[in-house]
C-alpha cells in the first residue's frame, strides 16, 4: 500500500521506532525492500538518490517503485532522496512519489529557506510530505566508491539546534535531516555520534528527524538516535556491499575448478536479492525499537 511519507513518519513517532529507508537503484532492490517489510509487517521507504540518475534513471526505476508498492501488502513510501533541482522534484512527484528530499544544505542558509519553501509548496499541491536538510555531512549521497572516513575528516558540519527551530518554522517540512556524526559510505573508524545535537533539537519542536548515513552505526547507537528522535534512517552502502560479496563469493565457487564456467546474469542479480532480503529484514527489525509489528 502506497503511503504518504507524513504519515509514515507520523506512525514512527506514535510508536518510538525508526522507518528503515532504502535506496533501490534496482529491481532486486526493490523486491528486496518491500519483500522485506512484507516479512516483517513493519513500513518501509523505497528511495530513489537524484545521484543515482546516471545508472538508474528517474524514468525508468520510478514507475516500478511505485507500482509495486502500490501492489504490497505493506505500508511503502516511495521517496525521493537527495534531490538539488525542483524541476528534478517535480518529475518524480508527478511521477507518484510520496515524498521528496529537498538537499539545499550545500548552499547559504536564506538560499536553502528559500529553495526548501518552494519545495514545500510544490510537494504541498502533490500531497506528499518533505524532507529537508539543515548542517552538512561533508560527503554527498553519489553512489561512489568514496570512503567516508569520520564526520569530521569528511567536513561534516552538525546541525544548529537553535537554527533548526527557526529553519522548520519557516519552511513548512515535515521531516528534518541532521547532521550529528554520521556520513554516507563506508566508515573508517567506529562513528562518533553527537546525540546532544538530536535531544537540543526534539526539546525545540516535536518535527520528526533523520538519519543519513545509516550504514555501519551500532545497534545500539541506533536505538540511542530513535530514543532521541530519529524517525527514518537511510540505509544503503552496508546493504548494497554484502550483496556484492554474494555475486563475488558465487562467481569464485562456479569458477573455482573451471575459469571458462559461465556464470548467468540471473544468477548473480538472484544471490544479490536474496542477500539483500536477508540483511533489509535485520535492518528493519532494528530499527523498529522493540514496536509491535504494524500488519
């Protein structure tokens, strides 16, 4: 069942849990994430990245995103992740999605209120809900090989708690992305989270939070940020790594006694999908904190 990101969000703070966002640049992604909350009975987010475009475009991974969670017996937003032009927006709202993030954060702070209204006004006339983003994590969401180190070596900016009440007051979001540790890609260290950041924020205003740069954060760093606010986390470079080691680790087993052995395509998008269910399905059942199963 298709949801409207609002609502989905709003379902996470009734219930003290986090919703697990994918980024699904592919089919097997996207059978995987709602295979995923199907398995669990918890909602999950289908996301698609705006820099994800040169090898899964708009065009063609969003009319399957939404017609499958449309299809699920799950509750699925499909999202729009990371998105820096309006007229990009616009496509995917029109499109069906259900919710978009506006990123302005690389820009002045009056040049990222005044993008981030317009966003809300566009989204508004869709009836889908926004995510804006206030601080910077230093790396940007790309698809790259890119490390992402610590949030410091990364250029990581956190999130002014007191900015953050003013930003969400003058743009009309609904969810707010901070920056309070994390980075996108794979870390080099054990993250150092600033959860200060988060509990400054929620003593503010009750606005729903989230978590960029899910991937590679402890279990139990996770449930300190949903007990602190975090309401959606994004997940993608873990998730999208351990299916790349199932295509390796199959390749070596059929070319062991034999370098000429075929491998077919379908069997390695098949190992990828199933280990993508197996580790989506852990990654939800984290995040939902304890809550009941919502189906």
């Amino acid at each position: 069942m298709l949801v409207n990101l609002r609502d989905i969000c709003a379902i996470a703070e009734q219930n003290n849990m986090a919703i697990a966002s994918f980024n699904t640049p592919s089919l097997e992604a996207v059978r995987a994430a709602i295979d995923a909350a199907e398995k669990t009975g918890y909602p999950v987010i289908l996301s698609h990245a705006q820099g994800h475009e040169p090898f899964a475009p708009l065009d063609a991974i969003g009319p399957a995103m939404v017609a499958l969670a449309e299809r699920s017996s799950a509750l699925i937003c499909v999202h729009l992740d990371h998105c820096e032009q309006l007229s990009y927006m616009r496509r995917a709202l029109e499109m069906g999605f259900t919710g978009a993030m506006f990123d302005g954060s690389y820009t002045p702070y009056e040049e990222n209120v005044a993008n981030s209204q317009r966003a809300a006004e566009m989204c508004a006339s869709f009836d889908a809900g926004l995510e804006c983003e206030l601080g910077s994590m230093g790396s940007r969401e790309a698809g790259s090989r890119d490390e992402g180190g610590t949030a410091e070596e990364s250029g990581a900016v956190y999130t002014n708690p007191a900015q953050a009440e003013a930003f969400i007051n003058s743009t009309g979001l609904d969810i707010l992305a901070c920056s309070f540790g994390t980075v996108h890609g794979i870390y080099k260290g054990e993250p150092h989270l600033n959860f200060d950041v988060l509990t400054d924020i929620r003593k503010r205003v009750r606005t729903p939070l989230v978590m960029h740069g899910g991937s590679g954060v402890s279990n139990e760093d996770y449930h300190k940020a949903i007990d602190a606010g975090i309401r959606k986390i994004n997940y993608y470079t873990y998730g999208v790594k351990f299916a790349a080691e199932a295509v390796r680790s199959l390749v070596a087993e059929r070319t062991s006694h034999n370098s000429d052995a075929i491998v077919y395509w379908h069997d390695m998008t098949t190992v990828a999908y199933e280990r993508l269910v197996d580790d989506f399905t852990d990654v939800v059942n984290v995040f939902a904190n304890g809550a009941q199963p919502l189906a």
